[in-house]
C-alpha cells in the first residue's frame, strides 16, 4: 500500500496546475480531517519528514502534552488539486512518530488491516454513497432544513424535481468538483427528507474509498457555504425526518488478478439461492457474527442510534420509513436487509451511519469478513422476498436475526467483547472505547428533555 507515483511527476504536475500551497491531511479517531498548509517548496520535507502536528491537541491518537511530535507525511498516490481553490494541492497522510508509522492513526491502521489481507490472498473494494442534508441555523441556535425557495415540504419528497431544482447548482458543483478529483461520481438525488441529497461513487480500493469519503466531505463543507448553507453529515438531525447513512457497496477480490471473487463460478452449486460464491457468503457471514461490535464504529455517535430504530418504529412521520436496518440480515435485492445483494457481484451495507470513521469502518470490516473465510461462517438462510421490517420479533427470532445495539453504550459494550473487532483496530481501539464512553457520560449529564417531563412527571 505505499507510495508508487514517482515524485518528481507529481512535482512536475502541481508546477503545471499553479499550485502554491500543499494541505497534508490526516484524520482523528471521529473521522474529523486536520490538516496543516504549507508553501509548495516545502513539498520535500512533507514527503520525507512530514508536517508536525501536537498529539495531545488532536483526539484519540494516543499522545499526552509529552509525547513526540506526530508528523503527517504525504501519499503521493493521493495529490488532488483543490478545484474550488485551484492553488492548492491535497494530499492524505500516514502518521508517524520518530520516524515509525503511528498505531493510533486510523489510516496507518487500515493501511495494516489491508495488507493483512492481501498476505491472504485477497483485497476489499467498495464505493460509499454518502447522503447529507444541507441546514441553516435559527436565530434560537437550532437548524432548519436549506429551503431558500420554500418548496421543499413533500411528504414524499425522494426524487423530487422541484425540491431537487433548487439543489441543482450545489449538486453539479459537487459533481463537477468531485469528478474532476478522481471521485467517478454517477448519479445524485433528492433523498428521503427533506433537506436531504445524496450521491454515488465509483468503486476503488478500500484504502482509496475512506480517502474519497474524507475528501468528499471537505468538498462539500466548502460549496455549501457558498450557498449559505452548512452540509451536516450527523446521522440524525430531526426527530420527524429519516436520518443520513454512508451506504457502503462491498466486494472481495483476488490480491493478484483483481477478480471479483463474489460471484460463483459456472458450474458451483448455488448454495444460498443468490449467484454467490461460498467465499462471498462466508465473508457476509463473519460480518453478521460480529455486528453487534462493528455498529459501535459503523454508528460512532449518540445522535446515531436514533437513525436504528427497532419495532414499530421502523416508520418515520414523514414518507413512511426509515430505511435503516435494525436488525441483522441479507437477501436479496430488498431494501429492508441490513445486507442486500443487488447482484451476485457486490453487496450493500445498508446499517453505516453518515457519520462513520471511514477508516476505521473499513479496517472492522476486513476483521469481521476474514473471520468469517478463515472459519467458513455461515450466515444462514438469506432473506428472500420478505419485508424484514413488517416481520414480527418471534419470526426474527426464529431466523436468529440480531437486534443491532439502540444506543452507543450498548454498541460499546459489544466492542469491548469482541475480540476479532479490537485486534481490527489494534491500539485504536482502547482509545476508542474509552473516548466513547466518555461521550456516553457526557450526553447523560445533560439536561433533560421536555419528553421525559412530560412522560414522567405525574406518572406516580
């Protein structure tokens, strides 16, 4: 997974684009990009040295006001030049300390996780479908959706054209911009609520794909200020409206060829009735072992757990459902499956929140899916034709489908009993555990709401 772009090209490339400022790029525990600015001559140091950074001033990479300097060093597979400020040039970094890569950073670590996986055989592509809503503040420090034509109040509005028409200049630039950095963007639309948009990204390795996700969301947090706008990606912003997930298309390929290793083979029996080889289905079958952990970093937030909802309460006020899976399941091309198979070819992570650390989800999902090859897991009986959300709690039972954790305490309490989660993340995660439980602590200590009041109050 290390550089291969020859350096003076790419010093070549940046003298041809006018590039006069490099941003060197990591990411903290959250997911939140940091980064520092340096003038293009010092092109060379970022590359060999790296830009220093004060652990202790960043979350969760395991430093204290002691420690040595974090020093972010540039991928040069990674150079994009900024095209909403063309000057400047991006570039990802791995974290090292006295010159070692650095455990705690979540890049380093999937970077490890990956070439475990190659040393197997094999590798993981996948395309992230990040859907975002675009709000404003209120004068009391609320938000209320981006709605500067007052159109946007279908109580339906996926796929709407006039909710979309006003959108349409922020969604081409994005798409523009977007394609224009490597993103091989394809489609984009009106999403469930109001407010709400997403898009589709080509497929990439899983390295790149977190790349993509980070780079996405900085682009996006910059052209929707210009619309006077801010683009959120918190899993849950209105109580009344479905909340946003980072949809994640999955496959396993051959290390060597590149072959997708999904699909059976001419000939193979076809063992669960979807066209999959039983390697794929092993794979999804150590994803459903470990599910109950993978949620507490495929829903890293408390905010995230309102968006997996169990019960009756699958059915949201607006267009009628969540669209989020809660409970532990694959099949076919259906939309109610935690994990739905469109075509023998790939998968579709449905359960991913908007907020996800792409590159600790990815490194979770090469633990959990190689457990899964190395032990032949069966998933059992796919879910075929069936509405998972109007079946009852026996019937999920009875199909030893899991109830995902409904809150980030639960999800946590998982995590720390899961041994093939943890070792995913190495040192990250005790960091993690830690800094989330604080979270936890913290969302507990606050005031309480005018719904338990109202509920509580005279109940006795």
């Amino acid at each position: 997974m290390g550089t291969t772009v020859n350096r003076e090209a790419v010093r070549e490339r940046m003298k041809q684009d006018g590039i006069e400022f490099i941003l060197v790029q990591f990411v903290d525990i959250h997911g939140s990009v940091k980064v520092k600015q340096v003038p293009v001559h010092c092109f060379d140091d970022v590359v060999d040295d790296g830009a220093g950074f004060a652990g202790a001033a960043v979350w969760g990479v395991g430093q204290g006001p002691h420690s040595h300097d974090l020093m972010a060093r540039a991928d040069l597979d990674t150079y994009q030049r900024l095209p909403w400020k063309p000057n400047v040039a991006l570039f990802s970094s791995n974290l090292f300390v006295d010159t070692e890569p650095h455990p705690y950073c979540p890049r380093v670590n999937l970077v490890r996780m990956l070439r475990l996986f190659e040393a197997e055989g094999y590798t993981l592509n996948c395309g992230f479908e990040p859907e975002h809503f675009l709000v404003t503040r209120t004068s009391d420090g609320g938000i209320k959706i981006w709605d500067p034509l007052g159109i946007d109040t279908l109580a339906k509005p996926c796929y709407d054209f006039k909710g979309m028409s006003q959108a349409m200049d922020y969604l081409q630039d994005i798409i523009r911009f977007g394609n224009q950095m490597g993103f091989d963007i394809y489609q984009s639309d009106h999403e469930d609520a109001n407010g709400q948009y997403e898009i589709n990204f080509g497929w990439t390795n899983g390295l790149h794909a977190a790349d993509r996700l980070t780079h996405f969301r900085m682009m996006t947090s910059q052209v929707a200020s210009k619309y006077g706008c801010i683009a959120t990606y918190m899993a849950k912003p209105f109580n009344d409206k479905t909340g946003s997930g980072a949809h994640l298309h999955f496959h396993v390929a051959d290390a060597g060829s590149g072959k997708n290793l999904f699909p059976a083979e001419n000939g193979d029996p076809d063992w669960k009735g979807l066209g999959l080889s039983k390697l794929g289905l092993h794979y999804v079958g150590g994803l459903l072992k470990h599910i109950r952990a993978i949620t507490a970093v495929a829903s890293p937030t408390v905010n995230c757990y309102r968006r997996i909802q169990s019960g009756e309460f699958v059915f949201s006020s607006s267009s009628g459902y969540t669209w989020t899976p809660a409970f532990a399941s694959y099949g076919d091309n259906n939309r109610t499956q935690l994990y739905r198979c469109p075509s023998p070819n790939r998968f579709e992570d449905r359960s991913i929140s908007a907020a996800v650390n792409p590159y600790l989800l990815a490194a979770v999902h090469i633990g959990a899916g190689l457990d899964g090859i190395r032990n032949q897991i069966d998933p059992g009986d796919p879910c075929i034709g069936i509405n998972v959300y109007e079946m009852s709690y026996d019937e999920r039972r009875e199909r030893g489908m899991t109830l995902l954790p409904q809150s980030l305490f639960e999800a946590i309490e998982e995590l720390e009993k899961d041994d093939v989660v943890k070792a995913a993340l190495g040192p990250i995660a005790d960091e993690y555990v830690r800094l989330k439980r604080a979270e936890w602590s913290d969302f507990m200590r606050h005031q309480v709401t005018p719904w338990e009041i109202g509920r509580y109050l005279t109940m006795l």
